[in-house]
C-alpha cells in the first residue's frame, strides 16, 4: 500500500499510518458514506463521550482566530450507555480502527465508563481525555500529577485495550504528568488539548463565547506544542501522540522529528477537509524522496542530530 514503512505500534495497537483525527473534529458517522476515505486513516477517533448525558456550552461557541480558532463546545453527548449501544457498532463499519474517547467529570465516571468497555469488540484503543475539568477543584484532572495517578491507576486493571492519555497543557511540568502516564500504565500519552484563551467583542463589551472563556487550537499553537513534545519525550518511553496546529505534511514531520509517533489532525478539518485523507500519502512521498524506509526513524530525530555549532 505504501512505499515505506509508516505503521505505529501504541501498546498491543498496531496502526497502518500515524494519522487520526483529534477527538472532536470529526464526526465519523458523518462520513459513513465515504468508506474509501476513511481507510486512509490510521484510526478514528471519536469525539469524547461522557458518563452521562451532556447538552455542552452556551452558545456561541466558536470564534475564528486570525490564525486559529477559540471553542467552547463543552463535550455534548449521548452518554456512555447510549453510545456504546447505538454508536460504537456503526462506527465499526466505517473501515478504520475505532479509538474512543472518554471525559468524566469525576474520577469515579471514568471508571464506571472504562469498565463499560473494557471488553468491547469495536473498540482498538482508549483516549482518555484527562484535559478537562474535574467537579473537584474545577481544573484539568492532568493539571495535577498526583491526581491523574488516582484516576488512571485503577482503569489500568480493567481492560487489556491500550490506552492513551490525554494531557493539559497547562503544567508547569509537562514532564511530570506525561511520566505519571505512563508509570501509572498509559501506553501512550496525547500532547496536547488546546490553550484557555478568550475573545471580547468591543461592541457589547463581553466575551465573545457562550461561555466566555474557551480553548485555543489550530497554526497558532503549534511552536508551543512542539516545545511540549520536545521536552516530554526526554522523559517517557511510551509514543507520544501530537496534536497541535498541524496543517501541511511538513508540520507533521516537524513532530515526528520532536519525538511523537502519531499526529492528530484538529482544526485543518474545518478549512482543508482532504488533508486528513492525504496526509498519510503525502508522509509515504516525503520518506521515499529522501530513501528513509521507515517513518519511525525520523521519532526524536532533533534529539539526536548536531548542529554545526554544537560539534565545535
């Protein structure tokens, strides 16, 4: 299928390519008619489904960005039980590896949906998204280290399926929670959510969101991710997943080179809706041109390569 070697491994989860949307950004079933496209992905990933019943955020709740986009959108969702029993199996048909992605408001709601799917036939993976807010101190579970140990210790023991998870980025130490990650069993971690940011209208004299504050994605976020992933894969072994800004085969390759194995595609499915489908080819063209056989050598490359003053 392709001229080079671009599969990825993420725990016992072997992906034909490093391409996947970011959870959120694509609706699958809304594809379900296009099978041929959705084959070219690595994975699909579901947006975030939520233990129980969510309506989201006020509207509205988006805001284009001269060079990205500000959302609020608050995870709506059927609810876990629901989903599981009307989505999931349809979404098994669409021709790619399914991901779930599961948000909780508190500890005991990712446990509860995690053992729900424990052993589900139409599921190859887990994201569990620890960047949103808990009930408890109103922060991103990931936003504490020790916290994210209590939540994602115990979901480890429930299921076989590989799990992937997903961080704030609003750590002081990145490497810290990405390193209690994996310690505490992830088998990979996602880097990262977006950037609490918000927009005021000069008109009304208020924010410009529903809910007036919400999370920053898309080109401008990018050098900020890089930093991100850069710095975390000095710290854990497992792959890194990045998601931030990504719009052209050279920002991808820009991360493989930082240290991630796999890349999310976010906001450049609301402006450029084929990229997701041609990325993996283009990544394919990119590696044969320079006779590299496989993608998973260019991972931490920029770790690894001296610059001409560094050798005098």
């Amino acid at each position: 299928m392709y001229k080079t070697n671009l599969s990825v491994r993420i725990g016992d989860f072997t992906m034909k390519n490093p391409v996947m949307p970011a959870s959120g950004t694509f609706e699958p079933l809304d594809h379900a008619g296009n099978s041929t496209d959705l084959q070219k992905l690595g994975a699909i990933m579901t947006k975030s489904v939520t233990f129980r019943k969510s309506i989201g955020n006020p509207r509205p709740r988006v805001v284009e960005l001269a060079n990205g986009m500000l959302n609020s959108i608050g995870i709506p969702s059927v609810g876990i039980h629901k989903y599981v029993d009307s989505c999931l199996p349809a979404c098994a048909e669409l021709g790619a590896p399914v991901i779930l992605s599961i948000a909780g408001k508190t500890s005991e709601e990712y446990l509860e949906s995690v053992r729900l799917v424990a052993d589900s036939p139409y599921i190859s993976a887990l994201e569990l998204n620890f960047s949103c807010p808990n009930i408890g101190s109103g922060l991103p579970f990931s936003s504490d280290a020790e916290v994210l140990r209590e939540t994602l210790a115990p979901l480890r023991e429930l299921t076989r399926l590989p799990m992937i998870a997903k961080l704030s980025p609003m750590v002081s130490d990145i490497c810290l929670t990405a390193k209690t990650a994996e310690d505490c069993g992830a088998d990979a971690v996602t880097l990262c959510n977006t950037f609490p940011a918000m927009v005021i209208d000069t008109e009304t004299c208020r924010p410009v969101l529903g809910n007036g504050v919400g999370g920053m994605s898309g080109p401008v976020v990018k050098p900020l991710v890089m930093r991100i992933v850069y710095q975390a894969y000095k710290s854990v072994s497992i792959p890194i997943v990045a998601s931030g800004g990504i719009e052209s085969c050279s920002d991808a390759i820009e991360y493989f080179l930082a240290g991630a194995s796999a890349v999310q595609i976010g906001c450049a499915n609301f402006v450029k809706p084929n990229f997701l489908f041609e990325l993996a080819e283009e990544l394919d063209n990119y590696l044969h041109e320079r006779g590299i056989g496989d993608i998973n050598s260019l991972v931490g490359m920029a770790h690894r390569t001296k610059n001409a003053d560094d050798k005098q």
